[in-house]
C-alpha cells in the first residue's frame, strides 16, 4: 500500500478546509477549530461575530451557526449574552484532561501493542516524519496538527469510534493547556518521544502502555507558565479563507 498523502493524514477538520465544495458554516466552523488546536487563537480570545463575518467573508448568521457548533462540541466558550470565546481551561481541569487520557490511550497502547497492521505503522511513521519536518522548519502549528494526529491515528486504529470522539474532545483541551502553561522551548509531545512509541508498540502491550503513561505524564510535568501568545486580530488571522 502506498504512504497516505498529507491530505489523507490530516485530521477531520483539515480535511474538510481542503476538500471542496463546503457550506460557509462547515468552512467557518473547520477553520477555527483548527485555529485553536495550532494556537493561532490564543486562550480567551474573544470570538467576536462581527470580526469573523468580516475575516470570512460571510454573513453574521453564518457565524453564529458556526458558533453554535463549536460551542456544542465543547472547543469554545458560549458565554449568555457575551458570544463565544475561546476556553482558557484550569489547573484542575488539566489534571482531569490527562487523567482521563491516561485511561484511554494506555488502553489503546495496550491493546494494538504488537498487532499494528504494515499500512498502520508506516502512516504513523508518515506523521512522526512530517512532525520532525514542521519542527525542522520552525513550524509550530504544523507540528501541534501533526502531534495530534499522531494520538488520534492510534484511537482509529482500535477499530472503536467511541474512541477516536474521546480524543477529539480531549486533544483540543490539552492543546489549551499547552499555550497555557507550557513554555514554548518546552514542548515535550514532539516527534522523538512518538519514535519511542512507535517502538514500544513493536513490542508487548505492557511495554507500550508504559510508554504511553510516561508519554502524557512528560506532558503533564511539563505544564508551568507558559509564554503569552498575542492576540491577532480575527478579520486578519481569517482573511485567507474569505469567501470570493
């Protein structure tokens, strides 16, 4: 089978920002999920309509159904009377967030620990390369994607979409907390600790669940205070994907 194709490796969201056609609410919605997963928009932004329908190019009722999504998938703050704002998630709730993922990914470690299938480990080792690409090139929201995508390929791979919607509800949180309170020369889920996964996975599941617990827990450890991202402005950050 040959490699996947950088379109093919992106996540859902990705995927859909390249693929066309696409409803003005999928594209507004895809476009600012990512914005948040790759720290192009800061914790706490304010997510203004007004700026958004000017960045976009589409109406302010296009937003807001956007808006309404995003909220309801938990990747934005929808806040009566105020409007949306990207989430600034606590202390505690980081302790939440990699509690739970221990329990999920140790599992799914565990589980395709030895079993991964030729096609599945040479897309892992796609995204492990291309990760080590963006971080080369000083790519940082390429290599965020990236590392992302590199924990949701293995909740895919168990074959349980229950899964893969746990990931895609806790992969944006933790990368909050990582503009949060990560410093940003210390990013510890980078492509050298997912070689060492890979690795681990060769072997048995408990090796490979050990590595994964070892994994988060780097990150976790690593959480201090984290630089201050600066806010751009929205109908700058989204002019590229104004509606023509």
């Amino acid at each position: 089978m040959s490699p996947r194709t950088d379109l093919e490796l992106a996540s859902p969201a990705r995927r859909r920002i390249a693929s066309t056609p696409a409803t003005a609410t999928q594209r507004v919605y895809d476009t600012i999920h990512a914005a948040i997963v790759e720290h192009r928009l800061a914790p706490g932004t304010r997510l203004r309509e007004v700026e958004l329908a000017e960045g976009f190019g589409v109406s302010r009722t296009v937003v807001r159904q956007a808006l309404h999504r995003l909220g309801q998938d938990q990747i934005v703050e929808l806040e009566h009377n105020r409007g949306a704002r990207v989430p600034q998630p606590t202390r505690e709730q980081a302790a939440q967030v990699f509690d739970a993922r221990r329990v999920v990914e140790c599992e799914l470690a565990r589980r395709l620990a030895g079993k991964l299938r030729a096609e599945q480990r040479a897309e892992l080792e796609a995204l492990v390369r291309q990760e080590a690409e963006a971080e080369a090139r000083g790519d940082a929201p390429a290599a965020i994607r990236l590392s992302g995508e590199f924990h949701r390929a293995l909740a895919r791979f168990a074959g349980n979409p229950v899964f893969v919607r746990l990931l895609d509800e806790l992969l944006p949180t933790t990368s909050l907390l990582i503009a949060l309170y990560q410093g940003g020369s210390a990013r510890t889920c980078a492509a050298h600790t997912h070689t060492g996964l890979l690795t681990a996975l060769a072997g048995a599941g408990g090796g490979a669940a050990g590595e994964m617990r070892r994994h988060l827990s780097e990150i976790e450890r690593s959480l201090s205070v984290g630089d201050t991202v600066a806010p751009t402005p929205l109908r700058d950050l989204f002019a590229p994907y104004r509606e023509t």
